[in-house]
C-alpha cells in the first residue's frame, strides 16, 4: 500500500476505534520491514536496505499519524459522551 493509501484510510475513519485498528495494522507492517531490513542487512543488498529503510519511514510516519489522530479522535469521543450525559441530566431534571 502506498503512502498516499495509508493516508486516505486514515482520513477516511470515523471513529477512533477505526484509526486505532489501523495504526494497529500500521505497526505490523512496520514490523515485517524491520524484518525485512534485517536480512538485507545480513546479506548485505545495500540496495535493498535503501528501498526498505524508505519504506520504514513512510510506515513509520503513516502509523504515527495514525495513532495520534486515533488518540485525538478517543479524547474527542470522550467530551462528547460526557457533554450528552451531562445534558441528559440537566434535561432529565426539567421534566
């Protein structure tokens, strides 16, 4: 998935359970480059190494975004679900 992928999925969320799914995702593949560069490293393929390290970045900063808006998304979340119980409350009290 490219760059440009990654970023329109996470636009694409609604929902901080969504972002979080996806940063999870992002984490994985993170995972599997550092893997990756691990053997290219072991079989020293210097161009394979700048191909995965570039690739590493990309994810790196995909899944950074990611999770950042995901934790935003949960405070956001969170204000609105008190702000509806507060109002409840108060309305609850005027009947």
């Amino acid at each position: 998935m490219t760059f440009i992928q990654d970023i329109t999925i996470i636009r694409n969320c609604t929902t901080s359970q969504q972002l979080f799914s996806v940063a999870e995702s992002l984490s994985h593949q993170v995972s599997d480059l550092e893997d990756m560069l691990k053997d290219a490293e072991y079989d020293y393929n210097w161009d394979r190494i700048q191909s995965l390290l570039e690739q590493l970045a990309v994810k790196r900063y995909a899944y950074k975004f990611a999770y950042d808006a995901a934790a935003d998304m949960e405070d956001e979340e969170h204000e609105i679900q008190l702000s509806a119980e507060i109002n409840d409350a108060m309305m609850g009290d005027r009947v």
